[in-house]
C-alpha cells in the first residue's frame, strides 16, 4: 500500500465529515423553523455534492491524486447528488411532515427535535460521509486514469438513467387523477419495483470502480461504500420499507409477483 498519501487522505476525510455535518446541521435549522423534518430528505443529496465539492477542492490544494480522475469522480457525485435533491423538493413541496418522521419522532421522549437530530440527522450525515468514500480515495489515489475509471463513469451513467427515468415515469403516473390508488406498473417499473433504488445501486458501484482505478489502497478503504448502500437499497430503509407500506394496496401482489424484486428483468407472462 506504498505511494498511496495517507496523511493528506486522512485530512480530507476530516474535511468531509466536517462539511457533512455542516450540511445537516443547517437542514436541521430549518426544519425546526419550518416544523417539518422531510427537508432532511433533501439534504441527503446536497450533502455527497458538498462532500464531493470539497473534497476535489482540498485535494487539489494538497497537490494530490490524478486530476482527471478527481474532476471525474466530483462531477459524476455532484450531478448526482443535486437531481436527487431536486426531484425530493419537488415531489414534497406543499406536502406536511412525512409519515415515516411522524412515527419516529413519536417515540421521542422528551424534546423531539433533538430526538430527531440524534436519530435522523447526525445518522444521515454519518452515512453520508462513510457512503462518499469512494469519492474521497479516488480524489487522492496517485498514477494515471486508466480505461476501469471510464467503466465505472458508464456504470454511473446507465444507475442515473434508471434513476432520472424511473423518478420521471412514476411523476406522470401520479400526477394523472385516474391512477389514484392504483399500482405503478409500466416503463421501468414493469422490470423493476424500484428502478430508482436500482439506479442508485449501480452509480455508487459505478463509482468504487473509479476508485478502484486510483490503486489498491483506494478500492480498499471504500469497498464499504457500496456494500453499505446496497443494503441501504435493499435490505434497510429503501426496498424493505417501502414494499412493507405498498403490501395492502390493491393489485400489489400481482404486480410484485410478475416484476423483479430489484434487478430489472422483463415481467413474468404466467407468475
């Protein structure tokens, strides 16, 4: 694990938990003036792009890690991390506190804003660092871009288009008044139950692969990265919950019986 700069990387893992809990600290500002703690949805996007932000600037003072590859990993996180804050501000303006806040804020005992920023905030700001670690080694993994960090951008690519169209199609669906009630099952949907987690999935695996091409060291620190948001995605607060809220819903189990749990494959004629 020679060359790898392990001084300057553990000084820009400070930075970017320090920039991830200045970020959460701020939502939490404005949630409580707000009085609705769904804002912290947001943040979660906003919080990689700065993590991502600073960590290119800090290692480009620092003089360290390959410059294509530090402009590739912050742009390819930053573009990530705002349309996901975008398309949760839209879908939640105008609505109140979200149910899932609602029930974990009621088994605060005592002052339940600060239950909320021990639970919620302080929790996502910590995942948010640990998560962005493959930003962070690839930023700082010395020698040349090779071929493997534009595998990993093509794998981000396809994650982000999963991600954008699946958020798209899902936008129309409920915006149409006849489809109140009823279960999204066309576009992606009818290949996935979550195109848009399956999307994340692979631009966070798409990123460990940029990482990967800054060295050995690199992809050994943040290997955790991926498999972190993998069971995020599949067996946490993602998949897991949300087929939980879904199961009652009319026409669900059809649907889930015929589509893919996760990984896109065409519909069952016959499930």
């Amino acid at each position: 694990m020679s060359g790898f700069p392990w001084g300057a990387f553990a000084v820009g893992l400070g930075w970017a938990a320090a920039t991830a809990l200045a970020v959460m600290l701020a939502t939490f500002a404005v949630a409580v003036r707000k009085g609705v703690h769904r804002v912290v949805d947001v943040a979660w996007g906003l919080g990689f792009a700065a993590v991502a932000a600073v960590t290119c600037a800090v290692a480009t003072t620092a003089g360290e890690g390959d410059t294509g590859r530090r402009a590739l990993v912050a742009a390819l996180t930053v573009v990530w991390g705002l349309r996901l804050a975008a398309h949760i501000a839209r879908r939640g303006r105008g609505h109140g506190e979200d149910p899932r806040y609602d029930a974990m804020l009621a088994q605060a005992h005592g002052n339940r804003n600060l239950y909320a920023l021990r639970m919620v905030y302080l929790l996502q700001g910590t995942l948010v660092w640990l998560v962005s670690l493959p930003v962070q080694a690839a930023s700082y993994g010395p020698g040349p871009m090779t071929a493997l960090a534009w595998t990993g951008a093509a794998v981000w690519a396809v994650g982000l288009g999963f991600e954008a169209v699946g958020d798209a199609q899902l936008a129309r669906f409920k915006a149409d008044p006849a489809n109140r009630g009823r279960v999204m099952d066309r576009g992606l949907w009818s290949w996935t139950r979550h195109p848009n987690y399956f999307g994340d999935f692979l631009v966070w695996w798409g990123l460990f692969l940029i990482a990967c091409d800054a060295g050995g060291p690199a992809a050994a620190v943040s290997v955790v990265s991926p498999l972190v948001m993998t069971y995020l995605l599949i067996g946490g607060s993602g998949k897991r919950l949300l087929e939980r809220h879904m199961a009652d819903r009319p026409g669900w189990a059809e649907y889930a019986a015929r589509t893919s749990g996760f990984f896109p494959r065409p519909p069952r004629r016959n499930p």
